[in-house]
C-alpha cells in the first residue's frame, strides 16, 4: 500500500478587528466549480470580483492576484484551457467566516495533438470579508497514482526510514526451499528481490516507483546479479497464473484483489509470505495498518497454512518502536 496525505492549516490572526458573520453559508463547492470553470473560460470579469486583495494561487510557482489576472487577460473564451474535468472526492471544511473546498479532478485540457490528461487535487479556501465571499488561496497538486508515484520516488531516493537489509520472515522462510522462480510485490528499492536473486532464486520484481526500479537494477549489476524488474502499477498489471514458486507480499498493503492476484501467481506447491502491520480498533492512524487479527487466513481456504502469527517487533517501515505485525505464510495445493 502506498501512501500519500495532504495536511491544510487554518490560520488566523488575533489581533485582526472584527468582522461581522456572513448571512448564509457559502456554497463553497458550487462557487469553487463556478470559478475554476471561469478560469478554464478566460472570463476575467467574473474572476476579478471573487478575488481577495491577498489572493495567492498555487500551483508549481506561486502568483498573486495582479498576476493572475494578467495571465487570464491572455486567455482565449473561445477555447478553454480544460475540455472536460470529472470531479470526485468532494468535501468542504467550514467554520465562522472561512470555508475550505478540497476536490480531486481528472482533467483533459486543450494542448496541441489530442491534449493531455491529469489526475488532480483542488484546494480552495473562501473568506468573508464583512460584505462579501473572496477566494484566498487557490492550490492545486497531483493526486492519484502519480502522486503516489511521486512521492514513493522521493522516499527511495533519500533511502531513509526503511529497513536496508532483507526481510527476516522472508529469509527464514525462503532459506530451506528449493530455488525456483520467485515474484516481489511492490519490491520497492531492491532489499528482497535482490536476497532472492543472491539466493540462486530466477527473482522478479515488480514496483510502480521508477527510483526504485533503477536503484534495484543498478545495485543488481554492481553485484553481478540476475534479476527481471518490471515497472507498473500492481493494480493493473498481469501477474500471470501459476508462474510462481515464491510469491511475497513484504509491507505491500492489504488490498484482498492484490492477494488474489499474488494467489494466482503461485504455482500448486508453491509458497506466498506475508509481512504487514495489524489493524486495531485503536491503531492511532497507523499508516501500516492493514488486516485485523486472523482476517488474512479467511482468504487462504484451501491452503496450507504454514504460519500465521502477530508479533510484537521493530516493522521494517515507520521507526524503531516494536509494534503488533502479521507474519503469514501459505503453501499452494
């Protein structure tokens, strides 16, 4: 499971004078919609009047109202910057006399040859100015799987907060098995794929984070390993049926489709390993909280289970307190 969050801070000054309650809520969706359509439609006028005085807008760089304004005067009506936008995960944050919009949007704007197609995240805070709602900050930054991509390369490339070495339920598990073809979901920077190939397994690995994909390939050929590594969402990949001798999910997620693809991958006595953090009616958020207790094994009927414990240990993701984790394996019929 690969993990990204946006964290917004409301701000206000205590010293500022009074300003008297606006008469109705905002409809802060609706007039969000209206405004970034008004944008897309170089329609200056009514942009101009929904702008705070100290309005900023977001996005890469940073421009303020002047600056935005001469940047729509360059607009064409005629043709409009985005085609077609589709919005979901809408939701408005309110209080007193401000209002957050935040909105995903997957947008396909009006660039030469067929345009270009981008999944994004809208954040727009509205003020009450005592007379009137104005637009203060408008933001916008990738979302969805590039977003998740982007920040996962970021993780791998700064290499820290992670276990360097191999997984030890992996290790433990692999050691006393014949060497075979063997699969790594989400292999991330190369640790487990890696052993596996060290090992004399035919190792392949899978992981949507390109950094990761390269600094795998670099250190296999700095030790003279063979290893396949594909880069691709493991959403959507194939991951082929009965292929597998050894099939690991080490700190993957929880997602029940992503098993059963894993599960297919096996081949009949073949072996899937499993390491993951629990999830508890009070796990605080954690970020590696995937299965409740004994939830894993309801999705092994048929199976050998060869192991299925909760530990308390050091995760290899997420910092150096021992934490509950799921350490499951199972053997293919």
């Amino acid at each position: 499971m690969r993990i990204a969050a946006a964290v917004i801070v409301w701000a206000s000054c205590a010293h500022a004078p009074p300003v008297a309650a606006p008469p109705a809520p905002l409809d802060a969706k609706q007039m969000s919609h209206a405004v970034i359509d008004a944008f897309d439609h170089g329609d200056k006028k009514l942009i101009e009047g929904v702008l705070a005085p100290g309005f900023v807008h977001s996005e890469g760089s940073a421009t303020d109202r002047e600056q935005e304004l001469a940047k729509l005067a360059k607009f064409d009506p005629a043709k409009p910057h985005i085609l077609e936008r589709t919005w979901s995960n809408e939701r408005v944050l309110a209080k007193g006399n401000e209002a957050v919009f935040i909105g995903d949007a997957m947008e396909h704007d009006s660039s030469a040859r067929g345009g270009r197609s981008y999944e994004g995240r809208y954040i727009l805070e509205w003020q009450w100015d005592g007379a009137a709602w104005k637009l203060a900050l408008w933001t916008w930054q990738r979302a969805g799987k590039t977003s998740e991509t982007d920040a996962w390369n970021d993780v791998f490339k700064h290499g820290t907060g992670f276990e360097k070495q191999p997984n030890k339920l992996l290790v433990a598990t692999a050691s006393p098995l014949a060497r075979g073809t063997a699969l790594d979901i989400f292999s991330g920077e190369g640790r487990n794929v890696l052993y596996l190939a060290s090992a004399g397994w035919k190792a392949t690995g899978i992981d949507f984070s390109h950094e990761g994909i390269v600094q795998t390939r670099d250190e296999a050929r700095a030790k003279h390993l063979d290893v396949e590594l594909i880069e691709d969402d493991v959403e959507k990949a194939e991951l082929g049926t009965a292929k597998y001798d050894l099939v690991t999910m080490i700190y993957a997620g929880s997602d029940a489709k992503i098993v059963a693809k894993a599960q297919r991958a096996v081949k009949p006595g073949g072996t899937f390993v499993y390491e993951y953090g629990v999830k508890t009616d009070d796990d605080g958020g954690n970020a590696w909280a995937g299965f409740k207790k004994g939830e894993i094994e309801t999705l092994f009927v048929g199976w050998d289970i060869i192991r299925d414990e909760i530990v308390e240990d050091v995760a290899d993701w997420g910092g150096d307190k021992k934490e509950p984790l799921i350490r499951f394996v199972a053997r293919k019929r």
